[in-house]
C-alpha cells in the first residue's frame, strides 16, 4: 500500500468476507477500506467490485477464499475497461506508471492453488501475497511472501530489492554488508519499517517448501473423503475444491449446512466439541467484530457474506490426519447435525 502511494481518503475495495489482515493493512495505509459482498463460492463477487469504483478507487485486493482462486479475468475485465481507466486517477508516480486500478491478491490461502491449468496462484495478478504464519499450509512461523508481477514498464527485479529495503527501515545496506571491513557508510533513503523476515525463519520456509508436494496431496486426500461423505446428505454443502481449470490449494474444508441458523450452527458445533474434535468457523465477517462495528460497517449490507457465515463449520484438515480419524470427524458431525437439527 506504501508502495503504491496510497494515502488518506483513498478508497480499496476488499472482501467482507476475510481475516480482518486484509482491511486492516489498507486502514494502516490511511486510506478507507471498502468492503463489498461475497458469492455463494465465498470469494469477492464481481458484480459488487464494478458497483464499488468510484474515482478514489486505487486497488483491489481480492482474497482466495480457503485456497479456492477468485475470478481474475473478471476482475482483470473490470480495471481494463474504458470507462473504469476514464474514471481513474492517479496521484503518485507508481500509479501514474500503472495507469490503472492495482490487483493485489491477498493469497495467504491459496499458495498450490491454480488459477488455471497452466497458471499457479501469484502469476495472475500485478502482485500476490502469500503468508507463512503457522496456520496455513506450510510455514515459516510468522511472515510471508510477495509475488511481483507488474506489466511493463516496471521492473519487477528492482522492485525486488526497493521492496526489500523498505523492510529495513530503507536502509541502503544490511547489518551484513555494514560490518564488512570497510563498509561502514550506509544510508536511509525514505521512511520504511523493521519488518524483514529473519533468516531462521526463511530457511524453514525453504524446508517446508520442498515438503509441500506431499503435504498438499495429503489435504488433496482429506478434502476428498470429506467430500465423498457429505455429499451423501443433501443437507450439506460442499466447499467449492476445482472448477473450470481452477484448483484449491486446499486449505480450508469450508463445510455448509443447508437451511440452519446461526444459533443452530453453534449448537452444532458445540455437540462436535463434546466428542473432542476441534472445528472453526472461516470467517466472522468483519463487520460484525467491534472495531469494524464502530467504524460504520453494517453486515446487513452484505447478505451473502452473512448466510454464508451462519450456516459454515471448518473441518480439520492437515497431514497427519488419519483416515480414522477422518472418519471419527465425519461421523461426528453427522450425529450433531442429527441431534441438533432432526431431534429438536
Ligand atoms: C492469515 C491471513 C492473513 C495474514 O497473514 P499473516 O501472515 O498472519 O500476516 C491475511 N489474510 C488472510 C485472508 C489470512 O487468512
């Protein structure tokens, strides 16, 4: 967002449906968050983006929801048609060379998904990121990763090392190269932050990523029995997994219940508790977490993002799961679903 030169009173437009990171990153730019409704697939509906620009617009950061890729062409469409670029305006020197609304993936799900057969997570959009932290796929226990992919003119590999810099308080030299003999001078160029990943963490992450073949065919496994299960029930929804060329990195089993309640959901999931097995619920949606709330945010402007809340219980999936254990998760929520919903 700094990069961009996005500042106070610009407008981003983002899910509503997400972990608060992606809004909150745009709020410590300065510039206002705008959150828009979701699809029945969970991800960023494109009919509420065209309806969301206005000339404040600087970027969007759709989310791949649970590892499943947004749309892009459509969102791609969308900041490349005439009218969208007529109402554009640019204000710093990169959105001057951009020329247009930015995309930034926030794909802290989707590292191993495909947007399509021939193009991985973080190739189709201006900029991809990825996070490392300890919950998703693989990890390097806190941090994460951007893929650079800006249309020319930009120079992606400069843009590397600007990137880098600014994680040193946009020092010009690193604490290596400084106490190398003779290398003492150094210099601060801009205003960055300290937020570099720390080398430990990085060789981790290293480790993990020639893992993580293995690692996604084991979630690939576990998706498809819960999906072989479920979709005996016509009660349950299945999260979406592949479709058109598309495929989840599988991180989230985002099971929905078909015609429940938000309380019934709850229920539901405290039964699952009883038998010890550990679900979640992917996301609240932000406006109905306080900060958001007190900001002005209502999630009665977001009927989707709320049905698709109310009625969504996430499975456990990681590798070590085993097939037994798989089972003992299904079996489980069958019988709470029985005894909440068809026993009342
Ligand atoms: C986890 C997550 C983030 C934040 O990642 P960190 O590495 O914890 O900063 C951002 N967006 C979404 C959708 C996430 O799930």
């Amino acid at each position: 967002m700094r990069w961009l030169g996005v500042k106070g009173g610009d407008e981003v437009i983002v899910p509503v449906y997400t972990y608060s990171a992606t809004a909150l990153a745009v709020l410590h730019a300065g510039a206002i968050p705008v959150m828009v409704d979701c699809g029945e697939d969970f991800n960023i509906s494109v009919e509420a983006i065209r309806n969301a620009i206005t000339a404040k617009t600087k970027a969007i950061i759709p989310v791949d929801i649970a590892g499943f890729p947004c749309d892009y062409d459509a969102i791609m469409g969308i900041v490349k048609d005439e009218n969208i670029l007529n109402m554009f305006q640019p204000e710093s020197d990169v959105q001057h060379q951009l020329g247009r609304i930015l995309i930034m993936n926030d794909a802290a799900h989707s590292l191993g998904a495909w947007y399509s057969k021939n193009i991985p997570t973080g190739r189709e959009t201006d900029v991809a990121i990825f996070s490392l932290h300890a919950v998703k796929n693989i990890t390097t226990a806190e941090g994460g990763a951007i893929c650079l992919n800006l249309p020319e003119p930009f120079d992606n590999s400069g843009l590397y090392k600007e990137l880098r810099q600014m994680t040193l308080n946009c020092q010009t030299k690193d604490a290596f190269s400084k106490s190398k003999a003779g290398g003492w001078r150094y210099d601060i160029v801009g205003l960055g932050m300290k937020i570099n990943m720390a080398d430990v963490n990085a060789a981790i992450g290293l480790a993990q990523m020639r893992k993580y073949p293995s690692l996604l065919k084991c979630r690939k496994r576990i998706f498809e029995v819960y999906n072989n299960s479920f979709n005996k029930y016509d009660w349950a929804l299945l999260p979406p997994s592949s479709l058109n060329g598309k495929e989840s990195s599988y991180h989230i089993y985002a099971l929905r219940i078909k015609d429940i309640t938000e309380m019934q959901r709850d229920k539901i999931i405290e039964e699952i508790a009883k038998q010890d097995v550990a679900v979640n619920v992917h996301f609240i949606p932000m406006p109905m977490l306080s900060y958001f709330k007190e900001l002005g945010y209502k999630i009665e402007n977001y009927p989707q993002a709320y049905r698709n809340y109310a009625c969504e219980i996430s499975l456990p999936v990681y590798p070590q799961l085993t097939n037994e254990e798989v089972d003992f998760v299904i079996k489980t929520v069958i019988n709470a679903y029985a005894k909440v919903v068809l026993e009342k």
